[in-house]
C-alpha cells in the first residue's frame, strides 16, 4: 500500500511539473519520446521484416536443399569465376539422387524461363514465369489450388501439353471465367490449363506463384535443352520431417561427389543451398540495424535522462522545506527517496508511452495508409516501458538521494 500511495503521489508531483513548467518538461521529456520513438520503431520493423522472412523460408521450405551450380551470396569475398566453371544440375545427377537419397521426403528437377508473355484472344500478361519441374514438385514445394487439379504421374511422364497457371495470369487471361480447361500457347506449342493456383502476393524474397507457368519436365524437354545455363535448371531435395537439414545437406554433399566422381582433394563443383543461408545473412543485416536504432535512440535518451535530472534537482530545491516537514515528522530516509525516485520514473514513463504512441500511430498509418503491415507486438511495448523506467532509476537517484540526506533543521530554514 505504501508503494501504491508513493507511486500515486509521484504521479501527481510528475503532472504538477508539467503543468507548472510545461517548456522545460517538454523539451525534456521530448529526448526520452525521440529515443523509446526510435529504438521501438526500429524493433517493431525488425520484427515485421524477421516475420516475413520466416514465412517466405517456410514457404521454400526450411527443410529444403537446391543442388545448384551457384551459391547464394553473390556479395564480398564471392569468386564467380570459379564457379562458373562448375557444370549445371543435370538429369543424371537428378536420377542418382533420386536412387540413391534416403532422408528425403521429395526430389524434383526444375527450370525456369522468367520474363514471358502469354495472350488469349484479346487479353495478354507480361512478366509471367515459365517453369518446368518433375513430378515431385508437390512435394518439395508448398502450394495450394484454387480450381483445377495437379498433373498426374501419367501426363508428367508422358510430357503431356498441360499446365498449372498462377493467380494473376488467371485473372489477366480469363477475368470473371474459370480457367481450367482452357487452351494457351507456350514455348510455341498449344497446352492445356488444368489448375490454377491460390493467390499468394509476393514475400520478402520474391517467390510467388501467382505469375507462375509450371509445365510438366517432359513436355519442355521436346521443346528446350531443359540443362541449358538459360534455364537456370536445380535440384530441389525436401529433407524428411525428422530429419535435421544438415544431416540431408551432408548426405546430398556424399553422394553429389560421388556422382561427379570428385576426388577428396577436389573442392565440391556444386553448391547446396538452403533457406537459412538467406535467412542467416538477413539476420546479420537486421543486428546491424537494431544497433544502428540503438545509437541513435541512446543519444536521444540520454539527453532526455540529463533533462529529467535536471528537473528533479529542480524540483528537490523547490521542495526542500516541504522535505523537512516531512522528516520532522518522522518521514524516513526512504520515503524522500523512494518519493523523488517515483516522481524521475513516472517523468521518464510519460515520455516512453508518448513515444509508444507514436510508433503505434506510424504502425495504423503504415497499415492502412500503405497498406504495409508493422507490428508492434507486446514484447516491444514491455521493452519501450522497461527503458523507460530503468531511464527514470538512472536519472532521479542522484536527486532523490540527495533529497533524502538532507538535514530536516536547514532544509525547514531554507525558505
């Protein structure tokens, strides 16, 4: 109960602060906003970006493997030269591994043609990707259907004239009609639409299906070189559910040097990529970030916590008689202190939630004004709260301490 009427008084003696010296607060109490402002804005978009990222990974799936002729990367210390030697994902590599994996749920052989234009009748799209891939594509890609079906192991088989299209080039080909069964030109030759994809928009990582063309790996292969360096072909290998990614990335990098018949002193002419490599290298970026928003948060704080201290010796000068009352009748040491320590916090926790503020109103504004999603989730508004207070803590004891060493005689003297 005593904390309760200490900090409820604190509260009061904060309020008469501002209200009887609202300039000097303000610009006070500002340096603690600009500060609790920035540090949180910073987290929330960490937050936000480190969310969409982890959807986007599982999306590609964070148990997925591509055998690639590229690492990903292609910044710093990067030897392009070197792998540019290296040779393409290969069917023949695509069929050992498929023999010869055993922790894996799915294998699949895939390309891509970025960049097309498909037309029906009057209407056209632009900027559709064309792919192709074996039939395991279900299994080592998450997708779902909104009309239509999959291929069946007959049609990829046989290299059938069908195709799965995405949800933009469904809506820009065929508006307000159904697209399965519909008949488009593609690489030249007539194919069959027999299902369309759920619409996804695009992640942080620029994998969408909505402008996505997947054609059977055989079909293509009577029209294209499906290993061509154009093409982009790899391997994408879906590790079991029980399995961690490593064991499956060192059980693919076994067998792909036995398969490239690569001797132990040979370094690997292939590269294994997976999702956490993208993820890792974001995450370096965003505590670079997070720091960068901490320097410049801290400095706005600490030139509000100075002004907080400087209001609260003001505010021990002002009151000093009002202390030795106090002590005279019989307040101890800790009440002073505890009382002017409240009073630092409760200034210090008035600018942290007007920064809170802030950063939810750019959150509502990002929202629905751009239609960007922030979030400002609970662990940042404890994290804005506690700075606050440990702010407060730092910048009233010296003050409070102060107040509560004071002699009760002198300090009843000193109006």
């Amino acid at each position: 109960m005593l904390f309760l009427k200490l900090f409820k008084e604190s509260f009061l003696f904060a309020y008469d602060a501002l209200r009887q010296n609202r300039t000097r607060t303000f610009l006070s109490l500002l340096g603690i906003t600009i500060g609790i402002f920035t540090i949180i804005t910073v987290f929330a978009a960490v937050d936000t970006f480190r969310g969409n990222l982890q959807e986007s990974v599982d999306k590609l799936g964070s148990k997925t493997v591509f055998v690639q002729k590229w690492p990903w990367g292609g910044f710093g210390d990067y030897p392009w030269w070197k792998y540019m030697q290296r040779p393409n994902a290969s069917l023949r590599d695509y069929e050992a591994l498929k023999e010869r994996v055993t922790l894996a749920d799915g294998i699949s052989y895939q390309i891509g043609l970025s960049n097309r234009t498909l037309k029906y009748r009057s209407n056209s799209i632009e900027g559709v990707e064309v792919s192709a891939a074996s039939h395991e594509y279900d299994k080592t890609w998450s997708f779902d259907l909104t009309e239509g079906r999959y291929f069946t192991e007959g049609e990829s088989g046989s290299g059938n004239a069908v195709c799965l299209i995405g949800a933009d080039i469904a809506e820009g080909l065929f508006p307000n009609q159904s697209a399965t069964g519909k008949q488009i030109k593609v690489l030249g030759r007539n194919v069959q639409i027999i299902g369309v994809f759920a619409k996804e928009g695009e992640d942080m990582l620029g994998v969408t299906a909505d402008k996505l063309l997947l054609l059977p790996l055989n079909f293509a292969r009577n029209v294209i070189d499906v290993e061509g360096d154009n093409y982009g072909p790899q391997i994408a290998i879906r590790g079991k559910e029980n399995v961690a990614v490593e064991d499956v990335e060192s059980e693919l990098q076994g067998i792909m040097r036995s398969i490239r018949r690569l001797s132990p002193v040979e370094d690997d002419n292939f590269a294994l990529n997976k999702t956490t490599i993208l993820s890792g290298q974001l995450d370096q970026m965003f505590a670079i970030v997070n720091v960068a928003g901490w320097i410049i948060g801290g400095f706005s704080i600490l030139v509000g916590g100075f002004g907080i201290a400087n209001i609260m010796f003001v505010s021990v000068k002002e009151r000093t008689n009002i202390i030795g009352i106090q002590k005279s009748l019989g307040a101890k040491n800790y009440f002073i202190l505890m009382q002017f320590l409240f009073e630092a916090i409760a200034l210090s926790l008035i600018g942290g939630l007007l920064g809170l503020a802030v950063v939810y109103a750019l959150t509502l504004i990002a929202t629905y004004g751009f239609d960007f999603e922030i979030v400002l989730n609970m662990g940042n508004i404890i994290r804005g709260i506690s700075i606050s207070i440990i702010i407060g803590v730092i910048s009233g004891f010296w003050p409070a301490f102060s107040a509560a060493r004071l002699d009760p005689v002198e300090a009843i003297r000193s109006k």
